[in-house]
C-alpha cells in the first residue's frame, strides 16, 4: 500500500458503486468494494470488471471486492454509501456492527424514503448512528462517463465542516472537482426530485414533444423542486446549483439515464417492474415520486409535476389525463411559493 493513502469502502457494486470506487482508487492505497453478491466479488477479483454493471470497465489493481461486511470495513478511513435508496435502511442495518463510530461516511444514494419521508442521510443515521459524521454528495454524474475519468463535479453537502472537508480530500480527483455545501437538505431533496422531473421528460419524448417542451418540463420541475426544498429548510439558492440544475440538466437528457429512458419506456408500453427486469437497475425517479406526492399532500406543497408522474405510475391515470391536468393549470407568478430570504424555515 502507498504510505499516507487511505483505505477506503464503498458500499454497493451496481453502476454508481463501480464508477465511484474506480474514481476513488486514483487517490486511495485500497478501496474495497463490498458486494451483496459473493460470485460478482469473486468475478471482480479474477477478471477487473464487473459482470453486471459497467462491465467494458476495467477496474484498478488496488481495488479489492469482497462480499464479507467485516473484510470490507475493517480499519477504512471512510465509507462511501452507493446503494439503491430501497435497499438502503437493511443494509445499513446488517452493515451498523462493522462501522466505526468516528468514520465519516458519504451517502451517495438519492430518494426519500415512503412513509417516513426521511431523506437518505437520515436513513443511513438511524441505523448506523452518529448522523454528525456523515454527508452527502450529488450533482451531475453518470456512471458510465466518471469511469472514463470525463470531467465532471458534484456538490458534498455536510453539517459538520470538518467532516466534509475530510470526505472531500477522499474523493477529489484531477477531473472530479468536489464544492462544499452546508445544505444537506437542499442537496438530497434536488438530487432525488430530478429524477422525478426525468421520468416526465421520457415520457414527453416518448410522446414525440419538442426542445420546448422539455426546457419547459426542466424549468419547471427546478421550480418545484425549489419549492419542496424551501418548505424543508433547505437554501433557495441550492437548486440552482451542481445539485439541483446541474445533475437535472443531466438526468433530464442523456441517454444514460435510467429515470429519463423508463419515461420512454413506459410510453411504449413497458411498465416499471418490467424495466427494472431488464436493466438490471432501480428507477429511482418512480419510487421518488410516491414519497415526495405523500410529502405535498401532508404540508401542502404545489408538485404538480410530481403528482402527474405519481397519478400515471401509481394510480394507472392515462397519459392524456395527465397531460391535460398539468395545462389546465393557470399560469402564476414564475417563482410562487419560494421564501424571498435565505432563512431556513424548516416545518418536519
């Protein structure tokens, strides 16, 4: 191992969890990465790639994969969380007794979770405790373009500076720069509400909507992403941002997106458990759409973006319904519902 590298974790190895640990590698002596699947460990090991996700990706040799929770977590200087938010509260959980309490730990996952309405650091906190070592990272960043070491940048978001200081010296690289945010609420509620706003646009595309169409679809969703994240107590100024306009940008657009290519799907008739089948990966934005519908409806928020997405997947309400709700709707003043300072105003 390089003298005064650390050793770090990251926790899940589906596409996000694979491109992160390579980025990592560059500036760590070792990254392990933790596995649910033993045989996907062993194929990591033996070939450098992943045989399920990124799989054209050849990892570095000072990555290590490993299935055993205890092996992986042993003496890290940091964790990095890279699970599916649907996953998250269970393997936190299994994961608790191996964690140190003073490693600082980078939750990378995005949604909030139904019933509770936690967003994912909180999630992460209550099953491995000590919520004031943890932070969040987010911002416009496939997969599939970090593993090429393209340039991109995120924005790591944590209560505690110090602790954000320290995970940013563990994942800044040459060609992924890492800004600092104190806005921890502000960060998760944009990087999971775009994925929402992602899932609209596929379907606009799908149903054959031009350039103006989605801009209209991005700038509106930025609003009311703007909304939610105001009536949390999160920074008006955050959706502006890596986090919010940034990774929506992404998300919103490229083919890479499993959010914006399931809209496209679901207009040509595949629904979301057959999706998930077949890509192998969790559509966030559907699974975002029914915590944050359950959150409007319990404070009274506007999300009618939102609420159209939620109708359609959940509620089978059909597209041209849907369609209809959203432009019958009378236009207002452009940023209605927003605090005009930048003092939170937290209500749960």
């Amino acid at each position: 191992m390089a003298a005064g590298l650390p050793t770090v974790c990251v926790v899940g190895s589906g596409s996000w969890g694979t491109a992160f640990a390579g980025l990592m590698a560059s500036e760590a002596a070792e990254v392990r990465l933790w596995c649910r699947s033993a045989e996907v460990a062993s194929a990591v090991n033996a070939t450098r790639r992943n045989p399920r996700h990124l799989t054209g990706y050849e990892l570095p040799r000072n990555l290590i994969a490993t299935s055993d929770a205890a092996a992986a977590l042993c003496a890290v200087e940091g964790v990095v969380l890279a699970l599916p938010s649907t996953h998250l509260r269970d393997v936190c959980r299994a994961l608790a007794p191996h964690v140190a309490p003073d490693v600082p730990v980078l939750v990378l996952t995005k949604g909030m979770e139904p019933g509770t309405h936690q967003l994912m650091l909180d999630v992460s906190a209550a099953e491995l405790g000590h919520a004031e070592r943890m932070a969040v990272l987010s911002g416009p960043n496939h997969a599939e373009e970090i593993c090429l070491g393209q340039v991109s940048a995120a924005v790591l978001a944590c209560r505690r500076p110090e602790v954000g200081e320290r995970l940013r010296g563990l994942v800044t690289t040459p060609s992924f720069r890492v800004y600092a945010s104190d806005d921890v609420t502000g960060v998760e509620v944009c990087g999971a509400m775009k994925n929402v706003v992602a899932i609209a646009c596929g379907i606009a595309a799908g149903l054959g909507a031009g350039d103006n169409t989605q801009a209209v679809l991005m700038t509106r969703g930025i609003a009311e992403i703007g909304r939610v994240s105001d009536a949390l107590g999160g920074s008006p100024l955050t959706p502006m941002g890596l986090a919010g306009m940034g990774d929506l940008v992404a998300t919103c657009t490229s083919e890479h997106s499993r959010n914006r290519t399931f809209g496209e799907a679901f207009v040509a008739g595949e629904g979301l458990a057959a999706y998930e089948a077949r890509t192998g990966m969790v559509v966030e934005g559907a699974h975002a759409a029914q915590s944050f519908w359950e959150l409007a409806r319990e404070h009274g928020i506007e999300a009618p973006l939102t609420c159209a997405v939620h109708d359609v997947l959940v509620d089978g309400l059909d597209l041209a319904s849907a369609s209809a709700s959203l432009l019958g709707r009378l236009p207002r003043e452009e940023f209605y519902g927003l605090s005009r300072t930048t003092e939170s105003k937290g209500i749960i």
